[in-house]
C-alpha cells in the first residue's frame, strides 16, 4: 500500500468530503483540486504561479 504525507492524505480526504458535501458518486480531480486549493502549501505554489485562487474556486 501506499505511503502518503499527511498534508497529501488529509487533501484526499478533503476531496472525498467535499463530493460528499454536494452528493457527488464519484470523488474527481476536480474535487481534489478544490481541496487543494485550501492546503497551505498548495495554494502558495498557485498563487507563485500567478493562479487567481477566487476565481479559479469559482470556475470549478
């Protein structure tokens, strides 16, 4: 099995809540990268990437 950090893992986990939130059957990157979008280290690899957090949020 496996060895996942813990910020990894507790994204996953994130991303399973969050598709479980809106009742979703299937668990998606899209999911993920919501999630994602709430890790600290993440997001400051997005916003170094000149990534409008807001707006992409929205989109997705």
């Amino acid at each position: 099995m496996p060895s996942f950090s813990k910020s990894l893992e507790n994204c996953i986990h994130s991303a399973l809540g969050i598709a479980n939130e809106h009742q979703h059957e299937l668990t998606t990157l899209e999911h993920l990268l919501l999630a994602l979008l709430d890790e600290p280290d993440a997001s400051q690899v997005m916003r170094a990437c000149n990534v409008e957090l807001e707006k992409l949020r929205k989109s997705v």
